[in-house]
C-alpha cells in the first residue's frame, strides 16, 4: 500500500466499506442512538479518505502515504474495523431477510462505543496527515510524520497487542519515528546555518561600516563615574522618557586638561597623558548610547542605533542610513521579506540600493517597533561641500517613533531641520575631579611628578582654568 497507485486503491476501498456499512445501517432497527454516532462517525471518516484520495497523487505525499500504511497503521485499521462491522451487520441481515423481519442492532452500548472509539483514533491520525503544513512546509512534513507515526505507535500500545508481527510493526513504527527525529533535527540545523549565513550576506551587503567598534573603543577609555551629569539632566530626561522627540547637545572639541597645567614640566606636557575627552561630543555619545543599552536591554520592541561623521572619512548618505538599517535589523529577530526581496534584487545585478530604497525601509523597519533612539555624533564633520548631511537629516525626518539626539558645534545648528531642544555639553568639575584622580592613580609616570599633597591643588587648578570649556 506504500506506492501512490496502490495507496489511491486501498482508499477507494475503504470508501467503498463506508458506502456499504451505511447502507446496512440505514436498514437497522432500534437503538437508534447508537446508531446515529456510529453513522455520524462513519460519514466523517468517509470525508476524511474523499480528502485523503484526491491528495494522495500528489509526489510530495510518498513518506506520508507510507506512515499511513504502515502495517497496523491507521489505514489498515479502520480498515479492520469497517470489515467487522460489516461482517456483523451482513449476518444479521441475511438471518433477518431469511426470516422476513427487519434488521435488529446487532450490537450491545459497549460495543458501539467501543467501534466509535477506533474510528474516532483513525480520523484523528488522517486528521493530522491532512494538516496544511504536512502539504506544503517539508519542515512541518517531517515534524507531522514524527507526530504521526507517534500516534500510530500509541494507538497501537493501547489497544495491548500481543502478537509478535504487531510487536514488530511497533517497533518499525517507533524506528520511523526516531528516524524523522533525527532528519527533522538535521534539516532544522542546516536550515538555521543557511539562514544564518544568508543573513550575514545580506547584513554585510546593505553595510560595511561598523560604528561599535569605535563605540567600544571611546567607552573603554573613559572614566568610570564621569558624564552623570549629562543623563540626570532634566532635558535628557525627557528625552529619554520620550518627551522630547530631537535633543541637540552642542559642544567644544578643544578642551585638555594638560594645557591647563602650567605648573607641569614641559615633558609631562609633551606625553600628552592628560589629554582626555571630558567634554568631547564624541565621547558623551558613548556615555549616551551605553546608558540607552542599559536602559532598554529587556524591552524587544525598542531599537538603539547611532552613526558618527568624521572629516577623515566621506562615507555617502545611502552608506550612512543603510548602517542604521543594518543595525535596526540586528536587534531583532529575523530579516524582513522586504530586505531579503531588496537584496535579491540587487543582489542579481550587482548593484547597490538606492537612497529611496533605503529611506523606505527604514521607515517600514521602525515602524515596526514602539520606539528608536538614535545618536547622530559630530554632524558637524561632515563635508560642507557635499549633500550627505541634507540628505541624511531628511531622511530622519520621515522617521515614526524616532528619538534623536544630535551632537556637533556650537555652529551646526540643526533647528532648522528639527524642533529641537538644547542641551549644550560642557566641562563638569566632577567630571575632571575624576578624571584626574584616575590618571594619577593608574599612570606610573605621572605618578613620579605629582605628589600625593599636590593632587587637590592640582586638580583646583585645572578645573579653574577649564571654566566649563
């Protein structure tokens, strides 16, 4: 019965049975509660093998037609029981017509219920042989033939059989049902490794730019404890909360605590170990962006992403907001169809997206989630004589559930892009305090010409020559 000629046979078979058995049973007489079931079953599983016969020519169906019919399978079954019903029912209506009466149920409650019962176990395993899934998803189709010859398998334990065929077409049933096991468990990695090496395709297509690296890197070398002032601010409060949709934080790259020790041997001054970038925008974007990963770490729905420009470096405006994309992506869970369908199509002319193309799914990408927080550090750097900012700064305006925060000189002003508020970065005396401390606790160097009375007198000092620069 396992070949698909075969299988549509046997079905055709069995609906046959069913036809015959009804027959038999519209002519019986009295309990005709139990009959009504019975018949109500049979009819149910007559629908149930009309499916079963119009699927069964279809190619895909070669494993599933072989767990249907396997021996003691659900197939073989309800073939057995049809079988003896309608040898009961043919008996007593060859008695009954010999002696002109009407056809007497010929069965007892227990035994209605009982044939209810093994029909009902065969339409459940058909049942779940005619799942969608089993049809047309071959990942569902090896996970269903697992359930499927599991379920034969049970079915088999429950009714006790002790004959050692049974027993034998147990165990292949049960060997059928590791085996899928195992063939699901390897297309599901090979699956999971193909996807996983398309995604890396696909993220490395849309960006090669990698701003945590210098993220990482500026982080690194801060201060432990500086830049509190900057997240308890009211303003970047609000910001956070999502009061304030654009923060602009103009500030000074200039400031060096070394150039404010005149005290200090020209050498010290020289090794620059005093260098630091206390009220660098570059480095309260790190402070920002780590605080944003502590913050919503646990929430799945909000995205964190940010770009750095650098007069060093002329990347183009696609460049810039495809990293964005890229790393919106990153933070969830899967590629989205319209990224995959973009790559496809680039992908098979080699050639790269456009800044259309990327707006838009960058539009569609957050509007899939409650919330982005994004960090556009030293805007200023970017190149006056190019349109990357422009088009860069429009492209965040179609932006939905955007929360910007802008970084860059005093000279960049962004308010006529944005309705922006201002929180200007500047020198905090802690900040310094604590830097200071740091540095001559850790730099052996250092420690050679700042004695331990001179510390605060030195730390007074530079904190009064900074004045907030």
């Amino acid at each position: 019965m396992a070949e698909p000629v075969g299988f549509a046979a046997s079905i055709i078979t069995l609906l046959q049975l069913t036809k015959d058995v009804l027959e038999y049973l519209k002519e019986a007489h009295n309990a005709s509660h139990e009959r009504s079931k019975l018949s109500a079953e049979i009819e149910s599983t007559q629908n149930l093998l009309a499916q079963l016969t119009l699927k069964s020519e279809e190619a895909k169906w070669g494993d599933s037609m072989k767990v249907l019919a396997t021996p003691r399978g659900p197939l073989n079954r309800l073939e057995s029981t049809l079988k003896g019903l309608e040898q009961r029912l043919k008996s007593s209506d060859g008695r009954v017509k010999a002696l002109g009466k009407a056809l007497k149920w010929p069965f007892d409650k227990k035994e209605t219920e009982a044939m209810i019962a093994s029909l009902e176990r065969s339409k459940s395993l058909l049942t779940l042989a005619l799942q969608r899934d089993l049809l047309y998803n071959p990942f569902g189709h090896v996970a269903n033939c697992c359930r499927l010859t599991q379920g034969i398998a049970d079915d088999l334990q429950s009714h006790g059989q002790q004959l050692s065929n049974l027993e034998r077409g147990q165990k292949c049933i049960l060997l059928s049902h590791a085996t899928c096991q195992r063939t699901a468990g390897l297309m599901v990695d090979q699956v999971d490794h193909i996807e996983s090496q398309k995604d890396r395709e696909i993220m490395g297509w849309l960006s090669s730019l990698n701003f945590w690296l210098k993220q990482n890197d500026i982080f690194e070398r801060s201060c432990e404890g500086t830049g509190k002032w900057l997240l308890n601010d009211p303003e970047f409060q609000k910001w956070i909360e999502g009061e304030t949709p654009v923060l602009w934080c103009p500030g000074d790259r200039t400031y060096a605590p070394s150039l404010c020790c005149a005290n200090l041997s020209q050498r010290v001054l020289e090794r620059q170990y005093w260098r630091t970038d206390l009220t660098d925008v570059t480095y309260c974007r790190s402070i920002v962006i780590n605080h944003l990963e502590k913050t919503f770490l646990l929430l799945r729905d909000v995205r964190i992403v940010f770009i750095y420009f650098n007069h060093k470096e002329d990347p183009s405006a696609v460049d810039l907001l495809a990293s964005l994309l890229k790393q919106i992506l990153q933070q969830g869970t899967a590629i989205s169809a319209a990224v995959r369908d973009l790559y496809a199509k680039h992908e098979s002319r080699d050639t790269r997206p456009t800044l259309a193309e990327i707006s838009d799914l960058l539009v569609a990408e957050s509007q899939a989630v409650s919330k982005v927080y994004m960090v556009v550090d030293a805007l200023d750097e970017c190149p006056a004589e190019s349109n990357t900012k422009d088009e860069v700064l429009a492209a965040l305006r179609r932006l939905p559930n955007l929360h910007l925060l802008v970084t860059s000189r005093p000279h960049m002003d962004i308010s006529q892009n944005f309705n922006v508020v201002w929180l200007p970065i500047k020198a905090d005396d802690g900040d310094i305090a604590a830097f200071i401390r740091s540095r001559l606790e850790k730099n052996q160097y250092l420690k050679r010409y700042v004695k331990e009375d001179f510390k605060e007198a030195l730390i007074n000092k530079v904190i009064n020559k900074a004045d907030g620069m």
